[in-house]
C-alpha cells in the first residue's frame, strides 16, 4: 500500500518534532514524512531523534511559513507530488501588557499563527481538492477558545485560526478534505523559551501603571505554575494527532486533555459571558483581586 504523505510545519522542536518522529518511525512504515522548518540549521534535533534510520519515510525541507515562495519550494520538493495530510503546526506566543506590544510584534505573531497557517492550507487546497480526499489538521489551543489575560495577540490569532478551520470544514467536506484542530492546552515544549515575552524588568514596562504590572506579575507566577504542574507532554499531543489521523471520520475538533476543559464549557454554558470572565479571573489573580 501506498504511504500516506503527511507534511508538518514547524518541526524543530515541540510538538512538530515530535509528531514527526512518530508518523516516520511507524512500525508498519505507513506514512511518508515532509518535517519541515524555517531554519534548516534547526535540523540535528530531529536528526538525533531518528537516528539515521529512517531514509525512506523522512525528508526534511526548509519552511517559513510567512513566505509564500518557501512553501511553494517546498511544496515542489514533495516526490509524491501529493500530500495526504498537512499538519498546519508552526506558531509563536506573545505575552505582556498589550500596551507595550509593537506593531511589529503584533503582526509577526500574526502573520505566523494567523496567515501562515492559512497561506499553507491554500498552497495545497487545490491539489487535495483535484485528489479527492485529504486531511488537513492544525494545531490549536484552548487559546483560540477562551481569552487569557496578557495573551490578547496570541488569543486572538489562535481565535481567528478557530473561525478560518471550522469556515473551511464546511466548506472542505464536499472534497472529502476532513479539517481537524487539535486542541492543546499547556504543553512541555520550548513554546515559552520561543514566546516573544515581555520580562519583569523591561524597559517597556516603565511606562505601565502598577496595577497592571503586580496582575502581570501575578499572571506570570500563575503559568509558570500551570506549566510546572499541569503541562502534558509531547506524547500525549501526538496520540490525539494519531487518533485523528487515524479515524475514518475525524472529528473537527479533539481535546488533547480527552474532555472539553471545565474554563471552555462554562463559555458554552454560560454564553453572556460574564462567569467565564469571573472564573478565569479568580483562578488567575486570586480571589482578593475580584
Ligand atoms: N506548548 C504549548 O503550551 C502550546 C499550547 C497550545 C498550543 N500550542 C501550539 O502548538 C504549536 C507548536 O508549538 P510548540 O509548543 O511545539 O512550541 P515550539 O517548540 O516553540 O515549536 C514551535 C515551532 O514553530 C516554528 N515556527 C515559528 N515560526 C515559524 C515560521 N515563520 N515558519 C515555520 N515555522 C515556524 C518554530 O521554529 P523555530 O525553531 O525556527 O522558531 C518551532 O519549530 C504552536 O502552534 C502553538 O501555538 C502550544
């Protein structure tokens, strides 16, 4: 049987790295791998990882996800000419007071999170509709479900990338194309060393009133926490990714944690919004803030 031609996006590291090794260390050999990344000098990571033994089922090519002609290149570098499933991976955080965040920075998280993934979709849109089948999966984050103080770039990227997937779903199952999003919450990566993060004693931050500087600090305390104690594992991410892959009818979207978490269900639950608002508030800046 043919191999299924997956490529990934952003496989230097994380979780992109790791769902590559997965998929090209299968037992039975049943995928072709395209881990692709913006910085080839990024290679020997992943290289460590599969230690030389997967010739035939990984290629890596170069990838930035903001230009569009590196996409194309690589696009054209798949022998297969085809690709069965995309994996849209690639993506960076921006956290600090919004006051503070430049243009620049706003439109680079942007145009990575937000444009990158979908100028990927659309470079091979047309060749999984002329197929006739495809899947194209992107990672998501609770995010892009509920909003997270000091995240507000991030939050709304990872939103917009909810409104674009599940636009295209609708769309995409009459080509039989199943769009999936993989909803991570925090996870073990170098997502927080990559994040573009305003730190405690930034000259920016001189010009930011003290309220919001002791909730920043207050907020920092807090997803160094979380991350200590509730992130999961690349592993973990990678068998939700297997899961959809796997599935002759995937869903649109999978909870990496299994369940929707009990912060994304109050938004369905309570939809004026203001007890999501509270909760996250609470649970953030303790309850002598409210
Ligand atoms: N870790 C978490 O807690 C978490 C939670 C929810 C969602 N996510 C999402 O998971 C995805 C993967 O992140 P991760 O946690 O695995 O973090 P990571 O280890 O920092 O990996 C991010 C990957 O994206 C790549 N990337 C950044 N800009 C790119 C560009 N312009 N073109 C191509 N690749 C680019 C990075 O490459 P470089 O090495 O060159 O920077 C890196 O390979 C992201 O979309 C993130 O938003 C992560």
């Amino acid at each position: 049987m043919d191999k299924k031609v997956v490529l990934i996006t952003g496989c230097s590291s994380g979780i992109g790295l790791s769902l590559a090794v997965r998929l090209a260390s299968d037992p039975n050999k049943k995928f072709k791998v395209y881990a692709t990344m913006r910085n080839l000098a990024k290679k020997e990571r992943l290289l460590e990882c599969v230690k030389g033994l997967h010739k035939d089922t990984l290629d890596i090519l170069q990838m930035d996800v903001t230009s569009r002609q590196s996409i194309l290149d690589a696009r054209d570098r798949v022998v297969e000419n085809r690709v069965d499933i995309l994996v849209c991976n690639a993506g960076v955080g921006l956290m600090g007071p919004l006051e503070v965040q430049s243009l620049d920075s706003m439109r680079q998280i942007l145009e990575v999170n937000l444009l990158g993934t979908i100028q990927t979709i659309q470079a091979f849109l047309p060749d999984m509709k002329a197929q006739g089948k495809g899947r194209v999966l992107v990672t998501g984050s609770t995010g892009g479900l509920h909003g997270l103080p000091f995240n507000e770039v991030y939050c709304a990227s990872k939103f917009a990338i909810e409104g674009a997937c599940e636009s295209l779903a609708v769309l995409l199952q009459h080509f039989n194309i199943h769009v999936s999003l993989i909803e991570c919450g925090p996870v073990n990566t170098d997502f927080l060393v990559n994040l573009q993060k305003t730190e405690l004693g930034d000259e920016s931050l001189q010009l930011v009133d003290t309220h919001t500087l002791s909730l920043y600090e207050k907020y920092l305390q807090h997803c160094g926490s979380v991350f200590q104690n509730a992130a999961q594992d690349t592993e973990d991410i990678v068998k939700v990714f297997l899961d959809a892959i796997q599935s002759p009818s995937p869903a649109f979207r999978y909870f990496t944690s299994g369940v929707m978490p009990p912060l994304t269900k109050l938004k369905i639950t309570e939809p004026d919004g203001s007890r999501y608002i509270s909760a996250m508030s609470k649970i953030i800046f303790s309850a002598e803030e409210q």
